[in-house]
C-alpha cells in the first residue's frame, strides 16, 4: 500500500510539472510571459518536483531495502512476493514441491585423472568418496540445488563426491533425483521432535527451526563408516574443487573452519553470561574465535568418541534456563568449540 501511495504521489509530481510546463508554452505563446523571470520561475517550479519526488524514493529505500540477507532466498518469500500460479492449486491437491520445477543437470564425469581401471566405488562407505552434507528444506530449496550444482560443476572427480542430504520431507529426494539423475546422495529424514524442546527464543525466528540444529546430530545419522564429512549451508555457492576443501588437516582438533579473530567475540552471549563465572570459565585456557559454522570440516570419529554432541545440547538447556544468548544454533558451537578449531582458509567462506 506505501508503495502504491508512493507511485501515485510520484506520477501526480510529474503531472504537475508537465502541466506547468504546458501552461507556460501556452501563456508565453499569447503574451510572452513577462520575459526571464518567467522562465526562472518555470526552472524553480521544476526542480522542486523532481526533488520533492527524489526525496521521497530515498525516504522509502530503506523499506526496499529491508529484507533480511538471509531471507533472500527463502522461496514462500519469493512467491508471496510475485504471486506465481502455483498458488492458485486447490488446496486438496496442492504440495509445496509444485512450485518447484527444476530443469535437469548435464552428467558430470570425472577427469582422466580421477578414473581407475582398478577401482570402482561399491557404496557409501568408500573410502575414496568425498562426503557433503546439506540441509533440505522446502524454504531454502532453490539454495541448496544450486550449492549442489556449483559443487559438481567444480569438481575435477564430482562421481567422487557423496551427498548427504538433512531432510524434513522426505517427498525432496525424489525432487533432488529427478534434477540430479547421477547424484551419489542418502537422504536422512531428521526428526524435529529431537530438538524441539531444546530450542529457545532467538531474536530472529528463522533461527528457531529444527532443521538448523541437524548438523549437530551428523555423528549419530550418517553411517558409522564415514569418518569424515564436509558440512555446508544452503546459501551458497562452491567455486573451487571441493577435494581441496575435504583435504584440509584437522591436526588434534575435531572440526576444521574459517575463524574471524577480529569480530568482537563477546557480542555473542549476554551480560550474564559473562559476568557468571559457571558460564564464562568454560572459555578459561582458551583463545576464542568466532567462526562461521556455514562451512566446516568434521572429523565424525573423533565426535563420536568424544561426545560432543551432548555438550552441544548441555548449553542448550542451560540456554532454556538462564538465557545466556541471543542467536539460534551458532551459540552452542562457539561454547564447545571456540579456541579448539582447526583454522581453514578464509577464501573457503567469501
């Protein structure tokens, strides 16, 4: 509606000046307009339209512009947005997946190089397989098929690479098959009845669901014969070969990722947190960094041995109970990892 406003408030300026103008051609026609000064006025009548209709457009960019970065993608957004006729299906036959209409990858061969006459991948457990894992949703699904796409299309052996996809419909694996015919993928239903009573309030909602706390349970769903795994977000793009990435060295640590030692770290959790030395001291000895959990290299053996994902979900009910942060699933992997991760390049994470 503000739009529209603006829109009509804009044409209405226009109309003004043109009339304006129209009505000096005609005057000055019949009596000449009283020379220079009519003139000057007709500029200063001009200009203040233009400008009254440019301070307006920078007025309102701010609601153009208002969309969270993370939203960008979010297909129910898109199509609320333009209205596409997917949404006119009768609500008896109507399923989110038929607004999606993906048109079928070109096959992806290994190089020269990647093939052997001695060696033919049997299944999963492989161990000449690179192994990525991505959350599927409904939401984010135009994200992730590109992220797909990019990984294959920059890959020097991409039959080489392993999918493991983190669904909450289980209708998205025909979805990804059909758009991927030769895609090496499992996909691995996640429950959200697993962290539904863990999760807390976030300052934005986005972060409250399920599906971004699946990466956390990646030890526990995916074959005890994978004991590596690249994890991946679902909003971007991979423009390098991802075995660079999957051959990073971990060293002892258990998860590998770009840190930002530069970005105030304290940001990350509340006063309270900070001022409770039961809280805080988990960071004694260590030097914590923020790193982005969007693209990480996990060693799962080590995970497993050690348990982390309990310590993930420890914090988690201590967060229900004392409020120790704001954001959504990040938190929790900063308190168990921060200071103890094998750092990965920066050009990894642009």
């Amino acid at each position: 509606a503000d739009l529209k406003g603006a829109s009509s408030f804009f044409l209405s300026s226009l109309s003004v000046i043109l009339a304006d103008r129209f009505y000096f051609k005609s005057k000055k026609k019949r009596r000449g307009f009283r020379g220079i000064n009519g003139i000057k006025m007709l500029w200063v009548m001009q200009f203040s339209g233009f400008f009254s209709a440019a301070m307006l457009m920078i007025v309102l960019s701010p609601s153009f512009q208002s969309f969270p970065p993370a939203e960008a993608i979010r297909s129910s957004h898109l199509h609320a947005y333009l209205r596409l006729p997917s949404y006119e299906v009768s609500s008896s036959t109507y399923s989110p997946l038929d607004r999606f209409s993906f048109r079928k990858a070109s096959e992806f061969g290994n190089a020269d190089k990647c093939r052997s006459t001695d060696h033919k991948i049997t299944g999963v457990c492989d161990p000449s397989l690179v192994h990525v894992a991505i959350t599927l949703d409904v939401e984010y699904l135009r994200g992730s098929i590109a992220a797909v796409h990019s990984i294959l299309q920059h890959s020097l052996c991409p039959e080489n690479v392993f999918f493991h996809f983190l669904v909450s419909d289980t209708d998205l694996e025909t979805l990804v098959r059909s758009t991927f015919p030769q895609l090496k993928f499992k996909a691995y239903y996640f429950d959200p009845a697993i962290v539904r009573n863990l999760i807390s309030s976030s300052v934005r909602q986005a972060l409250e669901q399920p599906l971004n706390y699946a990466r956390n349970y990646l030890a526990d769903l995916l074959e005890p014969c994978v004991r590596r795994v690249i994890y991946l977000d679902s909003d971007l793009v991979v423009v390098d070969d991802i075995a660079k990435l999957w051959s990073t060295n971990l060293g002892s640590r258990t998860i590998g990722a770009p840190e930002y030692c530069h970005a105030n770290f304290t940001k990350y959790f509340t006063s309270g947190f900070w001022s409770a030395e039961r809280f805080s001291g988990t960071f004694k000895g260590r030097k914590p960094c923020y790193f982005n959990t969007g693209v990480m290299v996990i060693d799962l053996v080590k995970w497993r041995r050690v348990g982390y994902t309990k310590r993930i979900e420890r914090w988690m009910e201590i967060q229900k109970t004392d409020r120790i942060y704001e954001l959504g699933s990040l938190p929790p992997f900063l308190l168990v990892f921060a200071g103890r991760v094998a750092p990965i390049e920066h050009r990894w994470n642009q």
